[in-house]
C-alpha cells in the first residue's frame, strides 16, 4: 500500500543520517573503542506489562529474572509515556528512536491514510518480499518510521562494523525496533511455525536459521499443556473476588488445525520460543564478539495476547509473568556466561501498559463502561447531516481519532475548522468522553502540560484525525486490535531497568520518559543522539 520503493527507504535513510550529524552535536564524539563501552546491548521489551506487575509478583519471582534485574541494577519506579494511545506499534517506536509519534510518526497500530482511503499499518511494504516463511508476511520493512532509532546511529557511529537484530513473535515490533539499518529484523508465521524476515534486510535465510527452523520446536510447544507453574494460593487475588480456579489448558484440544502455529503467540510458550531464538542468534552471530558495541532487541509478545484473552490480573496473566521471569533468568546466565555481565548492557521496559480491570474499578465504585466509536460516529454523521445538509462528512475513527472527509468538506467550501470544532464540540456530550480537541486547536497553540500536551506528543499532522477524543477514568474502547484503550495514565506507566555494564544498584522515584531510553544509552556510548529525539538522557546513570 506504500508507492515508495527501495530508493525512497535509502533515501530517508540518509536524510536522518544527515540530520544526524547536523543537529547531533548536543552528544557528538567519536565513538568509544570497543574496550570502553559495553560489547552487547540487549532491549528487552516485555509487551504490555504494568509497573506494579514488580512489585504484586515480587514474592513469587525467582532471584535470577526480574529481582536480579532490579535489585542489581538501576530500576525507576515512575517512567510513563508521554502520549495517551496506549498501542504497540507506537511503544516500540518511542523506545527506540526516543522520540514522541508527533516526530516518529507511528501514532498508532494503523491509521487512515486519506489518499487511499483505507488503514495503513506501520510495517506494510509492497516492495519487500518474504524470506523465508508465507509470502504475505514477508511485505513488511520499516516503512511508517519518520525517524532513525538508536540502532541506525550506532551502526552509523562505528562505521557500520556494530550490527544490530531484533527478535520478536510480533513483527511490526521487530522491525520498528530494529530501525532502518538493522542487520535483520526476525518475526514469527503463523502458517509455517518458523522465523522469517524479508527482502528488505537479506536475501536468503542464514544457515543457522534453517537449522533452527527446521527442529520446528513450535511442535513441541503446543504439544505441551498449560498449568499454574505455582500453587494456587500463591497467585494474588483482584479486588473482592475469591482466589481463581486453576486452570488446564491442553494445546493440542486448542490449536485450530495442525498447520496453524498461531496459538503459539499468547501461550507462556511463546515467549520461551521468543528466548530460545534470542540464544541462538547471539552464539550464532557471534554478538559482543567482535569490533564495535552490537546490539539485540527481545520483544516478548505473548504477555500482550495473554492479557487480552484472560484478563489483566487474571491467574493466566499472573503465571505468564512467572514463566516469563524464569526465561529472563536463563537469558541473563547465558548472557554473563557467554560474554560477561561487564561487558553487556541490558534494559528493560515495556510498549505499553494497561488500566485496572473493571472487576476492580467496581470494587472502587468507580463509574465506568465502554465508549463506542460505531455509535458515536452514526450519531456525529446525523448531527452533521443537519447542520450542513445530506453528506459524507465522516471518513473513519481509529484509536480515538476522527477522520474528517477533507475531499467532500473542501468541495462544499465549509472552512474545514468550521466542522472539526463544531464536531469536537458534539463529541463531548457523550457518556464516558472526558474531552475532545481539535486538529486546528492542536496546530496553533502548544502545551506543555496538562492532558493537552500527552494528546499533542501523540499528534502528527499528516497522519491523526481532525479530533482527537480521551476519556473518564474507568471508561474503555475496544481498538482495532481488541486491546483496551483508557488513554489514561494507568496506560503510560511501565517498569524500566537498566543492567550491567557501568550501571550500579540503586531505585529512582522521579519521573522519567520513555522516550528517554534512546538518548540516555547514545550518551553512555559517546554516540550522537538521534536527530529527532525528543527524549532527555536520565543523568543519574551517566558517570
């Protein structure tokens, strides 16, 4: 659905390179010789995972996963987005280019683009094609990012010789993640249980990933069953309910046919396989064995999948995390094995976080439901229908945004702030809407706190909707994505560790970005920031 083809990507690559070097002078040096910074950097990115989840787990985890993380490293308690639109896309995007959507561009999973009329997803390419895999998930390379990530000016910094993978199920994750010049950026396919990429990045599958491929452990995976790993006592109840039951899930009697590996992706399981791959890439490659800092990005995604369908507190949810906290100890044993904990710097975060379930906004009594966008859209199109005649005033909603129809308003000349304001104004009286602002308000005022500013960090002109619309506290809508949307801050919360090398064991309480990861790791590198960082280096892990 993208008209660019392979020169157009090189061509944006460039133009970041060259802003790079023009307005990278705030943490310009030559790059730090392989003896002084770390050898390996590892991203992890645990998809969808509220903060507090450390600390209502804490007892139950073991102490080589999230404790040692924590505990050994420098953890800070308040980091949060600075955006509302609580989607993966848009958190990948933000970690790693350490910029907002209003400057990277993915503002959500997909948007509306007006020229073709249709949803655009962030990863969609015509000119790529599969390696490895089907040939429909192979159409994807980094094609919605407007700016560079920390891996593009890494391998920029030491001459291309530090290279850079990203490894997630999810692969709009992957590749958002691993930039423009990753080496490869690896996700999952469904139809053929194995680990695949595109055009975009290689021409044919390394030797090693066909061996892997072909031991085809998803088959191993979903022969499996899913059991509480702990006692049932020890999963923490929500609100006033009573302890859940145990549960008992045979994947076999779940997977829909046998050619279909896509249960795979909201199982434990999944993120075991996630892991497994993550090894083997590291030994394979030879990652932190050679000149240059490299660089790995772990998306575990099954977390996300398995709040979906169980529940945010749920005791599915409860015993994915401890699961997942036994693979994060593996990894972390491996990785000090394998390299030296020395020699390796590690992070931790997540894409996004998720608001109290509603069992326990009722517990609160708090008032709440859900806000739908398909009512509130018929209703908007009658009301607009009246004020200025029979029309297709309304193109679409997505994640909160209006999409106004340009074409159709422009050929009635109605001033298009006309329509946006008096739409915005209607849209407030809807239960549950605790707000709405304008395109037009958002593009002639700046606001630098408030909920305005969160909605504008998520604001790019070429991309949002003519009216952008939050909500109360304990009100939903479900996206497109069957992800709960509060666009509150229970949403933007998320943990953050940084681990090993040069990092020292403390607990920070004041609020930092997200999208303060990127520039915080160039200046500990001695690389320059990327040019469209928004993000401020956490200077209490600079020494």
């Amino acid at each position: 659905m993208f008209s660019e083809n392979y020169s157009d990507y090189l061509m944006r690559f460039l133009a970041v390179s060259v802003m790079a070097f023009w307005l990278g002078g705030q943490a310009r040096g030559e790059a730090k010789n392989a003896g002084e910074g770390p050898d390996l950097i590892v991203g992890i990115v645990v998809d969808k995972m509220r903060y507090d989840y450390l600390t209502r787990m804490w007892d139950r985890f073991g102490d080589g996963g999230f404790r040692k993380l924590v505990s050994e490293g420098s953890s800070f308690s308040n980091a949060r987005y600075d955006y509302l639109v609580n989607q993966s896309a848009p958190g990948y995007a933000t970690i790693f280019t350490g910029a907002n959507p209003s400057a990277h561009g993915i503002i959500s999973d997909k948007w509306y683009d007006r020229l073709r009329d249709d949803m655009q997803s962030a990863v969609f390419s015509d000119y790529a094609a599969a390696v490895g895999g089907s040939f429909v998930n192979g159409k994807r390379a980094p094609s919605g990012l407007l700016a560079g990530t920390f891996g593009d000016e890494l391998r920029m910094a030491n001459d291309f010789r530090s290279r850079v993978f990203s490894v997630s199920l999810n692969d709009a994750a992957s590749i958002i993640s691993g930039g423009f010049s990753a080496n490869a950026a690896w996700w999952f396919d469904n139809a053929s249980g194995t680990w695949m990429s595109s055009s975009y990045y290689i021409d044919s599958l390394p030797g090693w990933v066909e061996e892997f491929n072909a031991g085809m452990l998803p088959d191993t995976y979903l022969g499996r069953k899913w059991e509480p790993l702990a006692e049932r006592y020890s999963y923490f109840r929500v609100g006033e309910e009573s302890r859940p039951d145990a549960f008992h899930y045979d994947m076999k009697r779940m997977r829909r046919r046998g050619d279909d590996y896509g249960l795979l992706r909201s199982i434990p399981y999944g993120n075991t396989f996630t892991k497994d791959f993550a090894l083997n890439l590291i030994l394979n490659e030879q990652l932190g064995k050679r000149n240059g800092a490299d660089m790995l990005i772990i998306g575990f995604s099954a977390t996300a999948e398995i709040d979906r369908n169980y529940g945010t507190f749920s005791m599915e949810v409860q015993d994915a995390y401890l699961r997942l906290d036994q693979d994060i100890a593996h990894l972390l044993d491996f990785l000090d094995e394998h390299i030296c904990r020395s020699r390796i710097l590690v992070f931790l975060t997540s894409d996004r976080a998720v608001s109290y379930p509603v069992s326990y906004n009722n517990s609160a009594r708090i008032p709440g439901g859900t806000f739908s966008p398909g009512m509130a859209m018929s209703l908007l199109r009658s009301y607009l229908n009246v004020t200025y005649g029979q029309g297709d005033w309304v193109s679409t909603y997505n994640a909160g945004m209006v999409y106004l129809n340009h074409n159709f308003i422009e050929d009635n000349n109605i001033p298009l702030n006309d329509i946006q304001n008096r739409a915005a104004r209607f849209l407030n009286h809807f239960s549950g809407v605790a707000g709405t602002l304008a395109e037009d308000v958002l593009r002639r005022n700046y606001f630098s706190s408030g909920i305005q500013s969160h909605i504008q960090a998520g604001f790019h002109p070429k991309r949002s909707g003519d009216i952008m619309i939050y909500l109360q506290q304990g009100w939903f809508e479900r996206s497109l994505s069957g992800d709960q949307l509060s666009m509150i801050s229970y949403d933007r919360h998320v943990p953050l560790i940084f681990y090993g090398w040069n990092i020292e064991s403390n607990n920070f309480k004041r609020e930092v970005g997200v999208a303060d990861i990127a520039p915080t790791i160039s200046l500990l590198l001695g690389i320059p920031v990327g040019p469209f960082a928004t993000g401020k280096p956490i200077m209490e892990l600079i020494r």
